[in-house]
C-alpha cells in the first residue's frame, strides 16, 4: 500500500505487457486521477497481498470494508507500475462520503463484526454486484445504484475498470431520525431495497447532493469546515434518504393525519430565528416547538407550504440580509453568509437574488451608501 510511485519487488506488469495479455480487454488505468481527491484520506494499492486488508491503514471504524481481493487468481502474484485500487474517504459528522476505484475486478467482503452504517452507491464506471446473505445479488451500472447495510458477510463483486461515489449514514442516525418524523420507536430494523433508480423523484436530488459534496470539500472553507452548514445539511441528507429510497418503513411515513397546531409552527420559529447561526438540527427544533419530527413537518407544510429545513433556510437568508443592511462592524459578504452556514458563494448569491430580488453585494453597497 503506497501514496508514491515505488515500483514494489517481484514480477512487474507493465501497461504494455498487460495489453499483450490475449485475455486483456480493458486499459490497466484507475479510471479516476486520486490526485483530485486531495483533501480525502486516500490509499494507493500497488500490490493485491496489500488488498486483503487496507483497513489496517485507518483508524477503528474509519473503512466500511476489511477485505479487498481481485477475482483473477492468476493476477494475485504480480506486482504492478501503477495503483490498482484506490480508497477515499472523508468524514463528516455522522456521515462518511467516499470514492473508490479499481483497475481489476475485485471482491469487497464486510468483516466479521459488520458496520453500523448505510451505504447508498452509484456507478461512475463499470458495474458491481451486491451480495447478501450468501445468495440474493443486486446489480449496480449507469443510473442503478445499491442501498445497503454492511451486515457481516456482505460481499462486492465489481467489474474490470470501475469507479464508485458512496454516501455511508450510521445507523443510529438513520433510525435516530426515522423515529422523530414516525413519532414512536421502530419495532424492527431499518431496511432499504437493495437497488436504486438514481434518475427520478428525491432519490435524483440525494445524487445531486452527493456529488456537489464531492466537489464541496474538495475546497477549503466549504461544507465540511463549518459546523452550521454541515448540520443542515445532514438533515437534507436524511431527510432524502429516508422520503426518497424505499424502505420498510416509507408508507407509515406518509399515512399520517394532523390536526391544527399553530403553537408549534410559531415556537419553531422564534427557536430557527434564535439559534440560525449554531449548528442546530431538525430533532432539536422539535424539541423546542413541543412536538415529534413527523408533526413539525407536518405543520409546516400545511400552515406554511414548506418545510422545517426549507424555512431555517429562509431565516438565515433574512439574517443575512439585515446583518448586510445595518452590521457596523465592517465584516464582508464572505465572512456574513459564512457564520449562517452558507458555504458555497454561487449558489448562497443565487438564493439570495431569488428571495430578495437583488444580489448582496446590492444589498451591501446600498448599505454603504
């Protein structure tokens, strides 16, 4: 395992001589540079002995998977030029937002004690196979993806050339949600369909989410360095994960009946409007406005027309606006948007010219004036 070009010992297959293999039909080439994933902890495999355990790399609990094997047996003893897997990964919160890529086909197996953990994929390249409990198998290419959770014994069967965008969710966090909007405890575990249509409905706007995330923390100051930011968006997360991919679940989600309690919609929002600058997230304006998850949600959207995260976006946006229009401490746009989590400076001018009518550098110079 290597993050440098090192050549290791033993037999060396070279690109050319790979192509001159009669078998060969695909380009020995990891089909994405790991040098764009620069602020991801990444590792390089030059070796397949390396692939049976870069886990052992990370901290506890770091790497979904504990064993990394190619499927070609005859490949298991050449040492290779160049990587032929690599594993990205960065932390956020409680989710885990990772890349990886082989050159081979090669087997992912969970390990013996499992992770507590959601995995959702989607295919840049090639195609994989998602086993579970030794014989149900799910196949992953294009616009399919595969939802599932690493249960020991797990496997991953993927294709020659491969690439692969993952979103992991704990557990605990998933459920922990999933209990707010239901308003009760679950009687049985969470679990999702093992495939995925990537191109329609909520599950469109989880992918849209998961690949600006790749980009968003590939730069400083984005998403994963601001506390608030990253809060809301993990609700955003959760919340498409849970109303958007099919689960045992999803219908009791959608079956329930409420009465009118204006109450909780104006405690909410003292509550958004006190706190729009910390870190605060779905469940703890709940608490605050006296109800469940599941009847916030469903307050706002009859008495409002939207949606307990759609208007903490809302607040923040306005703060922003009156802290432009009468801040006397000289502080920037940049440095404003930033404390109220907005991260992205395109799409905070954009949202901010669709709520007010003006950009806010409008706002800031009229301001000045």
């Amino acid at each position: 395992m290597s993050r440098n070009s090192a050549v290791p010992a033993g037999r060396s297959l070279t690109e050319e001589s790979w192509q001159e293999r009669p078998s060969a039909a695909v380009t020995p080439v990891l089909p994405v540079d790991p040098a764009t994933l620069s602020t991801f902890n990444v590792i390089n495999v030059l070796e397949p002995r390396e692939l049976l355990d870069p886990s052992s790399r990370h901290p506890p609990n770091e790497t979904p998977f504990r064993r990394y094997q190619l499927q070609d047996r005859s490949l298991r003893g050449v040492s290779f030029d160049s990587p032929i897997t690599s594993i990205a990964e960065r932390r956020l919160g409680s989710m885990m937002i990772a890349h990886g890529a082989d050159r081979f086909g090669t087997q992912i197996s969970v390990g013996a004690d499992g992770i507590a953990s959601y995995c959702f994929t989607a295919m840049s390249h090639g195609r994989a196979t998602l086993i579970q409990h030794g014989k149900e198998t799910t196949t992953s290419s294009g616009a399919s993806g595969l939802v599932f959770r690493a249960a020991p014994g797990t496997r991953i069967l993927t294709s020659d050339v491969n690439a692969r965008r993952t979103l992991w969710i704990e557990a605990a966090a998933l459920e922990h949600a999933l209990e707010g909007m239901l308003g009760n405890r679950l009687r049985e575990r969470l679990a999702f369909k093992p495939g995925i249509d990537w191109i329609s409905g909520l599950v469109a706007s989880l992918r849209g989410q998961i690949d600006f995330l790749m980009g968003e923390i590939k730069r400083r100051g984005g998403v994963a360095d601001n506390p608030v930011a990253l809060a809301s968006l993990t609700d955003l997360m959760v919340s498409l994960v849970l109303r958007g991919i099919p689960h045992n679940y999803l219908e009791r989600l959608g079956s329930g009946r409420f009465g009118a309690v204006p109450g909780y919609v104006r405690r909410a929002d003292d509550f958004m409007r006190a706190n729009a600058a910390a870190p605060i997230r779905v469940e703890q304006v709940a608490a605050a406005a006296g109800c469940s998850v599941r009847t916030l949600d469903a307050v706002f959207r009859r008495f409002r027309d939207t949606t307990p995260l759609a208007a903490l976006h809302a607040i923040r946006l306005e703060q922003v606006r009156a802290e432009l229009n009468h801040s006397v401490t000289g502080a920037s746009i940049g440095e404003v948007s930033r404390r109220f989590g907005f991260t992205n400076p395109g799409r905070f001018a954009a949202a901010y010219r669709r709520r007010f009518g003006e950009g806010p550098a409008e706002t800031a110079k009229r301001r000045s004036r």
